[in-house]
C-alpha cells in the first residue's frame, strides 16, 4: 500500500498531510480557511492542497492510495457529503465528488474528533488496542470511539456526542440548548466559567490578582496556577472541576468499557496535578464487576498533527474494509 | 441450522426454550434457582432443564445447534466464565465448560440486558435494524447495545452499565455507590422514591390516599394514577420524573446515534401518558445537526420471554461468526 493523504479542515486552517501506511506524516502544509468564503471554494482548496503537498514532498498522485478527510460537525462516510460543519458554510457539501474528481482518488470523510481517536489509537497513547475511546477537554469537549480498530459513529454517523450528555440535570445551559451538558463541566470553559466565578465570591483570593495581571483574561491554567501558591478557594474550584470530570470520564467508561481511554487537551498539560486525583476521583465511579477487567486512564499523545494522521489512517481502514470512496 | 437453546439464568427461576433460527420460541420449561446452592449445582441444573426442554419437545439433542446463556452481572464469552453475577453466588463460573460437557453443544454467555436487547433486535422493536439500544426500565435500568447485529459489550464484556452513569452529579447514592446515577432517577425505583418524597410533603396528595389503600405499597403505577384523578402534586412527581428519562434517555441517544432506541419495562406499560410527554422533552435533549438523520424511539415488544430468545438468538450470532463455544 502507498501513502494516505490527512486533510484536518478546521474553521481557522486546512492542514493537510502525506502520512505513510505506519501512521508516520512524512510532509504536511498548512493555509487559511477564510470560512466566509462560499463552501465550493473551501472545497476546491481542499482538493488543491492535497496535490501540493503531495508534489511538496516530490511524490506523483499514483503514489497516493486515498485521501482522509477529517472536519467538525456530521461528514457522512457513506454519501461522501459532510451534511453541515459547525462554523462553517457547509451545507451537504460533495467532498467526496469534488476532491474525487480532482485527484482521482478514494476520498474518505469522518469527524475531527474521530479521527483523533483513530491517531490515538494507530500511533497515539492507545496503539495497538482494539477498544479505545479519546476524549479531548477544550474550547468543547470531543469524544471518538474505536471498536475493534475502526471509527463508531452511530447509524447516521454523528456520533459520539457524549460532551453533549447531561451530567448535571437542570444545569448550566449549553451551546447545544440542552442543560447540563458533561461539555459544560469538565471542557476548559467549564472550568473557565468556575474561575471566574469562585473570583467574583472570594475578593482575597490568589485568582483575582491572577487574573489582574493577565489584564482580566481567565484561562484554563489560572486556577490551577493559584491552588500552587496555596490558595483555597483555587484548590476547591479544582476539585469541583475534577469532580464533575471524574463523574463524566466515568460515565464514558461505563458506557462503553473500552479498554484504553485517551484524555488530552490543554487542560491535561495540567499533568500529575490534574492526573493523580482525576484518576483517584474515577476509581469511585466506574463500574466494574470483582474479577472483571478495568480501563485504563492514559493521557493523549499526539497534538495538533493527530488530525492529519487520523485522517489518514482513516482512510486506510476504509480503503482496507472495501469501503467505497 | 438446527434450533438454538436459550437459558435465562435469573435469581428466582431459570427459564430455558428451544427456539427455531427465525427467534420462535417453540418450547419452553421453567425451574427454581434456589440461589442459596453451590454454584455447581446451579449451573448442572441449568445443563439439566437445557437437555429437559429438548426432549419436552421431541428433539434430540443432534437437532440443536448450540446453547446460549444470560445472565446477570459479568459473562465473559470469550472465556466462557461467569465471572460474577449480581445477587447470585457466582464466581468465575465455568458454564461454558460444564453445560458444553452435558450436552456436546458449544456453549455462548452473554449479559441479561444484553440479551433482551439482542432479542428486540431479531424480533422485536428494533427487527431489521442493524444499530439499536433497548434500555429496560425496571427496579434499576437495563442497557443493551447492537451494533451491527451484534451485541456490544466493551472490550471485558462488562458493558454497557449506561444505568451507572451519572445524570445528577453529587445526586441521590445508588446501589453501585456513585451519587446521581441515571439508575436512580429513571427506574422504577426512582420514581417510586420521588412518589413517597412527595406524598409526605403534600398531606393533601392524592397520593396518601392511594398509598394507603395499598396498605402502605407505593408502585410504579402510583404517581400516574394519582395525575390521572388530577392531582397536581402527583403531575408534578411525574413530569420531574420524566423530566430525568429523557435527560437519561438523550445521553443514551448522543452516546450511541442507534437507529432505533427501544425501551421497555413496566413502567412503559403506562403508554401515551408516558411516551408522549417523554418524547416531547426529549426532542430538546438530543444532539442532531441540521440534516442529520434522528434516532426513533419504539416501546419494547417483548415481555419475560426475551430473556430466552435473546440468549438463543445471542448463539446464533456467535455461531454465524465463527466463535469457538
């Protein structure tokens, strides 16, 4: 087999890369989405990098085997039509027919947070495992699910959308309209969101100077930068976090008892501080059986090239199952 | 292929039938557990009422195909050992192994709620649906998971325990020792709690009366009685109670994206007054993008007997794929 090709469209960037058959992106290039632009035209870039970066790195189009491609919202595999990207223009877009006709190749599509999952799961902190799930705390919260090597999203391919699971009924509201949603409580604007608050109630606290000297902004970080000076309405904003986090990790794990679960994000840059009592919390959560084997909790090793390599390795799988393209 | 046996192993009967490829039940016998026995004698009755059936219907054993088993808690298939089961006194119970040496049959185990799902998805609700969840509404809550035809039970079999996953962070303690399990919330005994909290705090309820005339006995049935003489306290009870179901009930629909969401248990024998209102909250909990194809929700259609025919039709599955039994 020769060489994939992983686009990662996102709504600031198109990346797009030449990944080999073990996983490894051999070149990759980068231009701006300007998702303002009518979707045809963001289309045809995609299918435009594609060529270029495969002669970037001085290899003919007969050297490639199919194309992955890997986008917000719900790319259909089946159709080959992504049937709406979230902030994008995209509205059944053809990106199977229109990138197909400009390579001349296999043009495979899944969501970005799938094909996360697949990177971790062929080259990542989960390689190897049949069963995985990767769960990525940002702006939101993404979740893909491997069974037995491959992508499962749900009979229309939309899922899994577990960061859209209620995990504190008639909470916080989410940017889905549901009320809380796990996304609201264990993603970095929940915790965010918790920062500010616990600020607002407790003016003596280390979080308010913080906050000061990055000219009012609030991240991720603050609060766990405050818990390290010993503050302590810091130390409990992050055992809240931590709680809600453990009791929404958990529930992915007694859903869906994969093997490996995968955490990354900027949040898990936290490391040992976030990893030791997030592991501790979930202990008490998950639901196992005596004698039954146990998931284990590992942190994400790929960053942002995991949705090229996904994308890629995507396409591999489906070229491997005799998936029309 | 011959006719597949069924056993459904519960703490009060052990039930087995012979079952024909179509998933029609042609005979069936019925036997105390006596749960307080060695696990030895358990499992050579379950042998015993599997070579009894058979002959109840004038086959022999050479007319049977191979034999399945549901059962609480933790079957592992693949090892053919119980490996623990909820209220029973099993503990790495070598059924495959003991019940295959009685009667010459390959041997496949599989959960309860696996099962019944299995059996909803051969000939029940979710018939011809590659892609279903049947979540039963009992004393706790049942979850099943087909994918692609197939039983999904997580990489150590243990799957999927979507009862223990938490609706109601730092909520009500369930029996599994996590707080605000969707278990606690949305089973039978979730509302029959919510029932008796709001009898005692309205003297006025309907409610009391009611309760009374069963001599004290709060049911299932008791909140939907109470709202259909007009009483408020009681419509209150069951709106929160159904309020919590399709919270529970959406994240089983984000998680897995099935085709078909069948849920069953006594509880659904209430009907429109359940299913009408539950749908309706519902349509705002789930998670579909514009365009994207939606989850139907059915009624189960199977009573008791899906126990027998989802363990026999769990067997035909496993024999289809080759699996060594």
């Amino acid at each position: 087999m020769g060489y994939f090709i992983g686009v990662d469209l996102g709504g600031t960037n198109i990346k797009a890369g030449v990944v080999n058959p073990e996983g490894k992106t051999v070149e990759k290039l980068s231009i701006k989405t300007n998702a303002e632009r009518p979707m045809e035209d963001i289309i045809a870039d995609m299918g435009q990098i594609a060529l270029d970066v495969t002669a970037a790195c001085n290899l003919n189009i007969s050297d490639i085997s199919a194309i992955g491609v890997g986008s917000p919202g719900t790319p259909d595999n089946r159709s080959g039509v992504l049937v709406y990207a979230t902030n994008l223009p995209f509205r059944m877009a053809p990106i199977r027919s229109v990138i197909g006709k400009m390579t001349g190749l296999p043009v495979y599509i899944d969501n970005d947070a799938n094909c996360a999952a697949m990177a971790e799961s062929v080259v990542g902190a989960a390689q190897g495992i049949a069963d995985s799930v990767t769960i990525t705390l940002g702006t939101g919260i993404g979740a893909g699910i491997i069974i037995n090597h491959r992508i499962y999203s749900g009979f229309n391919q939309a899922g899994s959308e577990f960061g859209h699971t209620v995990l504190v009924s008639g909470g916080v509201l989410c940017s889905c309209g549901r009320k809380g949603c796990f996304e609201s409580y264990g993603s970095a604007t929940g915790l965010i969101r918790m920062t500010g608050e616990a600020a607002a109630q407790d003016s003596s606290s280390v979080l308010n100077r913080l906050i000061k000297e990055k000219n009012g902004k609030i991240s991720a970080k603050t609060a766990f930068e405050a818990m390290r000076e010993g503050d302590r309405t810091a130390t409990d904003v992050v055992d809240r976090y931590l709680e809600y986090l453990a009791d929404g990790l958990a529930n992915v794990v007694n859903a869906f008892m994969p093997e490996v679960l995968v955490i990354g994000g900027g949040v898990c840059n936290e490391g040992d501080a976030l990893l030791i009592p997030l592991l501790s919390k979930m202990e008490g959560k998950t639901f196992f059986g005596p004698g039954v084997r146990k998931t284990e909790v590992r942190l994400a090793k790929l960053g942002n090239g995991a949705g090229i390599v996904g994308a890629a390795m995507m396409a591999k799988a489906c070229l491997e199952d005799g998936l029309s393209g």
